[in-house]
C-alpha cells in the first residue's frame, strides 16, 4: 500500500509526464503552419487560398472524426489483429466515459490525433491546383476515420505488425510513409494539372510563387520535428518501488541527435545531386531534402547507431531528385508538393535500413534477417492497404466526375472559383488564361516543384 508520501511522488510523476505529453502536443500541432506555408510557397498565387483552406480544413474536420471515429477504429483493428482485447462500446467509451481516468485517456488521444492530422495534410501538396474541394474533404473524413487508424491498430495500437517486431519509432512509415503512398495514388488518379505536360509526355516546368514561403514552412516543420521525434519519448520519469527514474527518456538524446544529423545530411544529399543534375544547387530541393532527411531517421530514430543517421539521412536527400524526376518523367504524375519522395520514398527508405544500423545488430549481435523481416512486411502491408483505400475513394470521385474541377475553373484559380477571393489583390489579378497578372507586371503564376530551368 502506497504511503501517502509515495502517493504524492507518483502524481508528480504522472503530471510531469502529461505535461510533457501535452508540450510536444501543441509542437506537433504547429507542423501544420509549416506544411501551409511549404505548400501555399509551391502552388500558384491563385491557388493559395485554395491551399490554405485544405490545411485548415484537414485539421478542423479530421480531429474531430479522429475523436468520434478514427481513435476506436484503431483499438478495435489492434484487438481483432492480435492485440489488446476490447469490445467495439469500450473503445468508443474509453474516450467518452467521464470518469476518473478520462484525463489520462483524452491527453493520449490528442497525442495520436496530431500525427493522425500530419498523414492527412499530407495528401494536400500532391493534388494541389485541380482537386476538387468536397472530394479532398471527403477523403481528409476517410482517412482520420479509418484509413490511417487501421495502419495504427496494425502497429502502435498493437496489432500483428506488432506483434510481428515492425519497428516504427515515430511515425516514419506509419504517418510518412503512408501519407506520401496517399498523395501519390491520389495525385495519380485525379490526373495532372493542365499543362504540365506536352503532348508528346515530356514535362513542362510551373515554378511556385514564393520560395520564401517554402522555406520558412521547411523551417517550421523541422522546429516541430523536434515535438515528433524527441516527443515520443512520451514518459520523462517513472515511479517505481518508491524511487523516481528516468522512463523513456533514457533515450532521448539519441532521438535527438539522430533527428539533427539526419535533417542536416538530408539537406546536403538533395542539394549534391541536384548539382550534379543541373549544375545548380536548387533551393526547394535542399529544403524538401531536409524533410526527406527527417522523414527517414523518424522510424528508427531511438535505436540506431549516430553514423546511421548520417547515411539514411544522406541517402533519403539524395533519392529526392532521382525519384521526383522518376515521378515526374517515367510515371507522368503531377506531384505538386513533391510529397512521394519526401514523405513516401524516404519513409520507406528509412523503415528498411534500420536493420542495417540498428544498436541490436552493432551492440548486441541480434541477427539482421530477423530486423530485417518484419521490416519489408509491415512496409508492404501498410502500403497496399494504403494504395488500395486511396484508389477506392479518389476513384469514387473520378468515377461520377466529381474529382476536379473544371477546366474554366483551374484556369481562372481555385481561390477565385471556390472560396470567391484573390490573395493577392494589390497586385492585380491573374489572368485566367495565361497566368499573367493584368497589372501588366508580366510576373507569371506558378506553380510546382521545380524552381530551376526547364526539363526536356
């Protein structure tokens, strides 16, 4: 029986813990000011509002389906997959019910619920520009609801992925990966914007309007990083036979580190090949280089050797350019935002080296293969389900030709056609069949990944 003096240090222990809990919480939730500002800095200037609106919007709509919906979808998955047993009413319940353990309960949920957010913000970057409002809406209520909560009731909510030994520290392939596979099939399926290709397939360059915004949204993204990464050492202390301990955070300096040297190495490797692609360092592709750099130490960031942040960090920077291009001139897909290789090709990059750097097969001789497995399987496991949830709902859309809008829309600009207002005012209006402002500046609108040169 605890003495009260015992008691007193364990409610210290547990309030210390939920205000670490709730601090990197509302780091997290910052990211999605990164992600508008990334994403508004790539699209055209009439597509900014448009943009804008999908980022608030993904956030307003999809935490509250997560909170009715996605939060229980991911228990009872987990249950039904080999983890925790629970009945359909006590997953509901457990965040409904008001009683004495409801503050623990809602503090874990929100927690899940802002790395569920950042999977579904995701989607926005690739079909940017022509998607239609009520379809993106649509898939932001599907994928906080059930999409993604299946991936978590396979993995963190302890399902067979789990059980099976998938390592995923933070949210790599879990929240990345799968939001990345998402943009890509959907980005896919509703088709590329008008023209961004020519006729005989090869690709027409349409710049963003503002490296400016896209930097500072890189730069905000990675400040959150920290919250993503370091915050899911989700237990500073731990109270035990009546000694206070370091819990989770035992770790936590190696979280640290691995998600710094990772982002910096990442920035290098997309910036080195970009050079030696073009013969120019472009800058959104140092910036994404960065986020490609975090993406993929974020799976493996708590048990993996420094030098191996440097690799894959490295390495998920340098495959950015190559697989944008891939993307880009092989696929003919029309990735606005470049999500696929920064979030999706470097998660799943990021999940598959960790048996390569692991501290079980450096330090304590574990046996590659048995890292290696259930690393390859719970990729591919997350990646169907992802591709083929993705295909059924865009399809839907595509299917009754409510998908995107129409041409005269895309031409005059999503902020004009659907929200009714113009960005940028004082600066004249775009034309909507040239993209030229009538302010006879002769600045053009644009829109798209690439800021240097033009491609063959």
């Amino acid at each position: 029986m605890l003495t009260p003096l015992q008691a007193d240090l364990a409610s210290v222990v547990e309030g210390v813990n939920l205000v670490w809990v709730l601090t990197v919480t509302f780091l997290i939730f910052f990211m999605h000011a990164g992600f508008a500002m990334l994403e508004a800095g790539q699209v055209r200037a009439k597509n900014v509002a448009n943009q804008l609106t999908k980022n608030l919007l993904t956030w307003s709509i999809g935490v509250i389906v997560f909170f009715l919906l996605g939060a229980a979808v991911s228990s009872i998955v987990a249950a039904f997959t080999g983890g925790p047993a629970t009945t359909i009413s006590g997953a509901f319940m457990s965040l409904y019910a008001p009683d004495a353990s409801a503050t623990t309960a809602w503090v874990d949920w929100l927690f899940g619920a802002v790395f569920a957010m950042t999977a579904a913000t995701i989607v926005s970057g690739a079909v940017a520009g022509r998607a239609r409002l009520r379809a993106y809406l649509t898939y932001t209520i599907l994928i906080a609801g059930v999409i993604y909560p299946v991936v978590v009731g396979f993995t963190w909510g302890g399902g067979f992925l789990d059980a099976l030994g998938f390592h995923d520290f933070a949210g790599g392939m879990i929240v990345h990966g799968m939001g990345g596979i998402a943009g890509l099939t959907a980005a896919w399926i509703i088709g590329p914007r008008m023209n961004r290709f020519k006729p005989d397939g090869t690709a027409n360059v349409i710049p963003g309007h503002s490296i400016t915004f896209a930097v500072l949204g890189t730069l905000i993204l990675a400040f959150g990083w920290y919250g993503f990464n370091v915050g899911t050492a989700a237990a500073p202390l731990a109270y035990a036979d009546g000694a206070v301990t370091l819990g989770s955070f035992a770790y936590v300096g190696r979280v640290a580190l691995v998600t710094t040297l990772g982002m910096a190495a990442g920035a290098i490797g997309a910036g080195g090949v970009a050079m030696y692609k073009t013969g120019k360092v472009d800058t959104l592709y140092v910036a994404n280089g960065l986020l490609a750099g975090l993406v993929g130490v974020t799976a493996i960031a708590d048990d993996i050797v420094w030098p191996g942040a440097l690799a894959v960090g490295l390495l998920a920077g340098a495959q950015l350019p190559v697989v944008f291009e891939f993307v880009e001139k092989r696929l003919h897909i029309d990735d606005v935002c470049a999500v696929f290789p920064v979030h999706g090709s470097a998660g799943i990059l990021g999940a598959l080296l960790y048996p390569v750097f692991a501290v079980p097969l450096w330090h304590d001789g574990a046996s590659f293969v048995s890292l290696a497995v259930p690393q390859v399987i719970g990729v591919g496991v997350i990646a169907v389900w992802t591709f083929a949830a993705t295909a059924v709902v865009f399809g839907g859309f595509r299917a009754i030709g409510q998908v995107r809008v129409s041409s005269d829309h895309e031409r005059e600009g999503l902020d004009t056609a659907e929200h009714g207002v113009d960005t940028y005012p004082e600066f004249g209006s775009p034309d909507a069949d040239t993209g030229i402002r009538t302010d006879g500046s002769g600045v053009p609108s644009g829109d798209g990944f690439m800021t240097t040169g033009r491609e063959d």
